[in-house]
C-alpha cells in the first residue's frame, strides 16, 4: 500500500513540475518573441551602413605637433566611406585615408593627398570607427594630426556612442581573404590568410625592457569584448622621449596621453588600464591601420613585433593581386547561415 501511494505521489509531483513548467514557458513566450524581434532588428542593423547620428566636437592637443586641434565628425550618406576635410585649408583640402594614400608610417599613420596636404596620427580614430561599425563620415579638422586625447580609442568610442548610429539602407561591403600573403623583415612579420567567418588578430611584442618583455595576444574582432583594446593607451621608453623630441616628434606627449616606462618601472600613476596593455594597444594600431583598406575585413592575422609600417606593406600586397580578395555586400538574403550565428557582433552598435 506504502509504495502504491508513493508511485501515485510521485506521479502527481511529477505532473504538478511539468505545470509548472509549461505555465512559466507559456507566459514567456511572448517575452521571447519581443526579444527575439529586438535581436532581429538589432542584426539586421549591423548588415547595413551606418554614420554617425549627430555631429561630434572634439578638442584636444595632436600627440607629436603639440598643437591644440579641434575636429568635427559629421554623418556622411552611404557609399562615400571615411573622408577627412582640412578646415584651415581653402582648396585641395581633402584627404582619403586610404592604404595607397600613407605617406609616412614613423611612430604614426599619416596620409596624404596629391597636393601633399596631410593628416596624422589616424590609427586611434580609424580603430574607433572600425569597432563601432562606422561606414561613413567625414572628418572636418583645422590642423594636420588628429588629437591624441588619453592616447587610446577610448575616448572617441565613447563619443560615438554619445552621438549614436545613423543606419542607411545600403548593404555594407566586406574584403574577404582569399590567398595567404606574408610580409617579413629579419625577426619581424606579419601575415593574412583566409577565415571563414571573421578577422582574427594574433599579435605579439619582444622587448628587451624588462617590464614589458614580451606580451601576445589573440582575438577575435567580431566576436570579442574589445573594451581593453580600445582603452590600451600608446607608449614610450623613458630613455626614447629625448630623441624623439630632437626628431621634432611628441611635441604634445605626456604622461596624461601616453605610457612612459623607465627601466623597471611605470612613471604613470595609476597603473596600467589592463595585463596586456602594451601589446592591446599595438592591436588597436592594427585594426586602424587595416581599416585603411574602406572595408570591414574577413581574414586571420598573425603578427609579431609589427607596427604601422608593416601593416601598410601587408595591405599594399595584398590588394595589388586581385586574387588575394574578394569584395562583396552583405545583404541578409544571401548571408551564409553559419555567419548569422557569429554575426552578432560585440564590438559593433
């Protein structure tokens, strides 16, 4: 009789779980189906150009002229990419931030026009707007270097996320690695292969200093928390600042915008924002610096003690072979199912 009435307590406990269950199912349902709405509309986003929403004002002092700088970036209609317009300049003002259009890779990014009108120091922007998604803007400035501000991306992630996203209806484009391409110089290198759904980037950095020795990384640009990335700030060795002055370079450097290390110690207080700070920010140099090429990347990187200079030869390699690549827009209709899985993107808006 025990284990009767046991079998049918057991029966309704198990009757009464399942009720329970299917009742919390049932009333979130709905609460699924909005979410599941919400995530659709947010994809669906992410496929699609976008600007800025409203202009941004930025004041700040350029990391090597040390002149005060202000800069405007303004939304921009689909298709017309990234453009930087030169305020003090009357005429012959514009400047495209293209691989093909670097004219000095020392200690920065610059480019130029055909009238030799430039701007430098662009890599931190560029990291910005690659992370954030941003297809087209223009970049109105009164000077020739973009502000350094705390010397990361931080702080222009921060504002275009203030400003918020201009979605168009035009589909955004991609470069999709079709051959391996390597370029070395003695210990250095860099190389590009294929990756089937995003842009990986293994970096790594030797240093004889002994606090920075040496630091690798790996990440994936799509899929990753990029916060320590774009907060890694730019840095120096103390016994360098010298020479770097006499060159007539960090005109605007301090211990506000840049990492100093002397010997075994870190002259900033306040310690560094992250373990890999040093090899982060050299991430972040990357990943503006490929932004140069007008496009969102599909591709794996590998590089190892590579700055500015090498991801400019690397690029200028790669698209001199139109077998190397391949560009195509990314409309939902015609995304690879295994892409939607990995398309929500956590370094995009």
């Amino acid at each position: 009789m025990f284990q009767k009435n046991q079998k049918n307590m057991d029966f309704s406990k198990n009757c009464f779980i399942y009720l329970i269950k299917f009742f919390v199912f049932s009333c979130n349902i709905c609460c699924i189906f909005l979410a599941f709405c919400s995530l659709y509309k947010s994809f669906v986003s992410i496929l699609n150009q976008k600007s800025v929403k409203s202009p941004i004002h930025i004041n700040g002092v350029g990391l090597h002229t040390g002149i005060e700088v202000e800069m405007k970036i303004l939304p921009s209609d689909p298709n017309t990419g990234i453009v930087f317009k030169r305020m003090d300049l009357k005429q012959n003002n514009i400047i495209i931030p293209s691989i093909f259009n670097v004219t000095n890779v020392a200690l920065c990014t610059t480019v130029s026009n055909e009238f030799g009108t430039k701007v430098s120091t662009i890599e931190h922007l560029m990291c910005a707007m690659y992370g954030m998604g941003i297809d087209n803007a223009i970049i109105e400035i009164n000077s020739e270097e973009v502000p350094i501000m705390d010397g990361s991306a931080k702080n222009f992630i921060d504002l275009i996320l203030k400003s918020g996203f201009k979605v168009s209806q035009a589909p955004i484009k991609l470069v999709k690695i079709e051959n391996k391409v390597t370029i070395e110089q003695g210990s250095k290198y860099i190389t590009i292969d294929r990756s089937r759904v995003s842009l990986d980037i293994d970096f790594e950095i030797k240093y004889s200093n002994p606090f920075i020795g040496t630091q690798r990384n790996k990440i994936n640009v799509y899929e990753d928390d990029l916060a320590d990335i774009y907060n890694s700030r730019t840095f120096c060795l103390y016994e360098d600042v010298e020479q770097l002055k006499k060159m007539g370079l960090a005109k605007g450097g301090s211990l506000a915008n840049a990492i100093v290390v002397k010997d075994k110690q870190l002259l900033n207080e306040g310690g560094l924002r992250n373990e890999l700070e040093f090899v982060n920010h050299k991430i972040l140099d990357c990943i503006g610096d490929l932004y140069l090429c007008g496009y969102k990347i599909i591709g794996s990187i590998r590089c190892s003690q590579g700055g500015h200079s090498l991801t400019n030869q690397l690029l200028r390699e790669v698209f001199k072979d139109k077998g190397n690549f391949s560009i195509f827009e990314l409309k939902e209709k015609s995304l690879p199912h295994s892409f939607i899985n990995k398309y929500q993107l956590k370094s995009t808006a």
